[in-house]
C-alpha cells in the first residue's frame, strides 16, 4: 500500500532526481578534468620541440666555448714558441715600466702595480702620481701617454735618462688629437716603443719607417672581452622586433654616443638622416637621448659593468649603430666589438680599413654593415628596413657565431692586444727585457 503512497512516489522521484544530477555534476567534473587535462598536454607538446631547441641551442654553447678553450691554449703554446725563438738574452731582474711626472694614462683602476700572470717580474704605474727622479732613476722604461715630450715641460726630465726604453702610449685618433701626431712626425727616434690602436702595417707606421725612425711597435686594441664572449647564442630574429613601450612605440636601432662636440666624422648628421628615412632609433647616449637604460631595461641593470649593460640593450635591437669619431687608418674602438658581442648587426661608420678588425676577414662570411658602403643614407635606411623584414638574410650575418674555429686569425691577434688586459702590459714588459 505505501508504494502507491504519494509521498512514497515523491521520495523514490526525489532519489532518482538526486542520483541523476550527482552523476550528471560528476560527468561534469570528469569532462572538465578531460578537458584540462589535453589543455595541459596540449601546452607540454607544444613546448616539447622549443624544450629540444633550448638543450640543442646548450648543445651547442658548450660545444663551441669547447672548441674556444682548445683555440685559446692553441694560441698560448704558439706564444710560448714565438718567445722562447726571441733572439739574445731576455734581461734579468724585475722589469719597471712608469708614466712620466705629472701625466696619467686612461686606463681602468684594475691596472695593477704588479702585472699578475706574467713569466717575469712586471711593474706598470699608470700615473696615479707624480714621479720622483728616485722613481725614474729606477725605472727601465719611461712612458708618454699622448701629447708627448715636445708640448710637456715635463718630458724634458726623462731625457736626462738617455738609457732608459721609451715608450709612447695613446687610444685617441691622431686626426683629432693633433699633439700625439706631431709628437711621432716630429720627434723622429726619440721613441723606441710605440703601443698604439694601429695595425703594424698601417700606411701612417709605413710613412714613419720611410723616415728613418726605428722603433717596435705592439697593438693596443678596443677588442676589451675574452675571445669566448663574442659567441654567445644571439637572441632569435622574433623576440627582436624591437623594444615595445607603454606607447607601443617600436625600435629597429639602438646608438649610444655622447661625445658630441670633437667629431669629425658627421657622425650624428648620419643618425639624423637615418631617422628622417624611417629607421625608428633608440638613444641612449648623451647627444640627442630618447630613451633611458634605468627606465626601460630595468633587466639589464643587474650587470655590474656600465659596458655589460649597454650590450644586453644592443642585444634586444636588431641594429646597433657602432659610429666612430674620425676616418683615422686602424682607429676601431670598443663600439664594434660591443655590437659584435651583443648579438646585433653592427652598422659602422669610420676607420676605412675596418674589415681587417673583423672576426669574419678573410672568409664570404659577413658581420657588420658600413655605411661607406652606401651612396647615401636614404639607400642605407631602405636596407636597413628591408633586411629587419627578411629573417634568413638578416640572420646571415650572424652565422659566423657558430663557427669560433674559423673566426679570422687576425681577430684573435686583435682580441688578444686588448689594452685593458694584463698580458699586454706583460707582453710590453718583454719587449723591454728582451732590449725591444
């Protein structure tokens, strides 16, 4: 009787209600799972071949800083050779090399007074203060850093030491710095060591030599890096579409120079031309800034050196100006090599003889673009343009990154002659002990 009951028929309705909608919440759940579920495969498949890509891409980073460190140990036992074929005698005793009185030499602070790594006793005193006669009298070479002997009072100290070695040092364009050049033109064999930005065969050495001036000459370079750093995995073509502010403003080029008053190369004139032809630029520098390193790369600004920052900026454009001061024959600084390092495509105006500073000299690789290469700015900007849109060409110039063991030699000899680095001041002190 109490199955025909109403209330009993509404309570059997009432579970059967139940059951169905917790079965029909739980297949919700199921499908929402399911659902997530090849959500997240889908993610982990998608991210499987970038995964591949990043260990190949470490693969290879590894497999090439390999190959650098095997170059690098190459490259120190062919010195050991070259020196142990040194002819006569390598002089005795510590080797002391010191700026004149009065003068300091622009270098960085890490100059030691000892030069740590070196096969003999090495003293460098980079003009941190004035010298005594005691300290000229005990030193074995005598240094002018620029505006030499003939425009300092000064110099006419040293030339009471007539057996002292004498050395002049300068980084600065001889085309704007008109006391270095008329010391070399007019002071014939008062030098007997040059340590300058140019190449040994430069024309301008060439014209000295002719005259009868005998001195040894040794490379000062811009390179400033270790050989290793220059092969650093660029960032891909897509993540450079060019940096994206709170104005979606977009940028091809980045630059970054503050000198703007001594130049003779135009310089800025050329940034200018470049910009009014559509080339969208990013400056840091002090002359004509629109951009600020602090504001807008705040990831860059872990990096200690204000050189590293300007680098992993460069490397986020496509383009990065490397614009030099003057024409002068060899005269290549740190500009280049930066934007060689960063990942960027230097575009470089100045030293006519830039190719042979190049890690690509020698070989159909490219790396850089030169602006004399073009007939005016207009053709240059439309390049520019055209090669940012054009992935394989564009990355064309990057591929010599991959192959550090057929980087030209001529740009490890370069990267080696860093003035900043000890083995250089080392090296300097050898010549002085073998009697240069």
């Amino acid at each position: 009787r109490m199955r025909g009951h109403p209330q009993f028929l509404f309570a059997v309705a009432s579970s059967w209600i139940i059951a169905f909608m917790c079965t029909y919440f739980l297949f919700l759940r199921i499908q929402d799972a399911k659902s997530q579920f090849e959500d997240r495969t889908s993610v982990i498949e998608g991210q499987i071949p970038l995964i591949k890509d990043d260990l190949q891409r470490i693969k290879q980073i590894n497999e090439i800083r390999d190959r650098l460190l095997e170059l690098e140990k190459q490259q120190k036992e062919q010195q050991l050779l070259i020196e142990n074929a040194k002819e006569g005698p390598m002089a005795e005793g510590p080797i002391v090399i010191r700026t004149q009185p009065g003068q300091r030499i622009w270098m960085r602070p890490s100059w030691p007074d000892k030069v740590p790594g070196c096969s003999i006793d090495c003293y460098f005193d980079p003009g941190v203060g004035r010298a005594s006669q005691e300290d000229l009298e005990g030193a074995d070479c005598l240094m002018w850093t620029g505006g030499g002997p003939s425009s300092q009072p000064a110099g006419q100290v040293a030339m009471a030491f007539p057996e002292k070695a004498r050395l002049i040092f300068h980084s600065e364009s001889e085309g704007l710095y008109v006391n270095t050049r008329n010391d070399y033109n007019n002071l014939g064999n008062f030098f007997d060591i040059s340590m300058t930005y140019h190449l040994n065969e430069d024309a301008i050495l060439e014209e000295r030599r002719k005259k009868g001036y005998e001195f040894k000459h040794l490379l000062a370079s811009y390179a400033l890096e270790p050989l290793i750093e220059y092969f650093d995995t660029p960032r891909p073509f897509a993540e450079k579409v060019g940096h994206i502010d709170k104005k979606t403003f977009k940028g091809l080029a980045t630059t970054f120079i503050s000198n703007c008053g001594l130049v003779q190369s135009g310089r800025n004139d050329v940034v200018n031309e470049l910009a009014s032809n559509g080339v969208v630029i990013n400056s840091f520098g002090g002359c004509g800034p629109n951009r600020r390193t602090t504001e807008e790369f705040p990831y860059c600004l872990p990096f200690e050196e204000r050189y590293d920052q300007k680098m992993c900026v460069q490397g986020h454009f496509k383009f990065a100006f490397a614009f030099e001061n003057s024409f002068d024959e060899s005269y290549v600084t740190e500009k280049v090599f930066h934007a060689l390092m960063s990942g960027a495509i230097p575009v470089y105006l100045g030293a006519p003889n830039v190719d042979k500073f190049l890690p690509t000299f020698g070989t159909k690789r490219k790396s850089i673009i030169k602006v004399s290469d073009f007939n005016s700015t207009a053709s240059l900007a439309k390049f520019l343009l055209d090669l940012s849109k054009d992935e394989k060409e564009y990355n064309s110039y990057l591929e010599w990154k991959k192959f550090p063991d057929e980087v030209a030699s001529t740009f490890k000899d370069i990267v080696a002659a860093d003035m900043y680095k000890w083995n250089t001041q080392c090296q300097l002190c050898k010549e002085v002990a073998w009697g240069y």
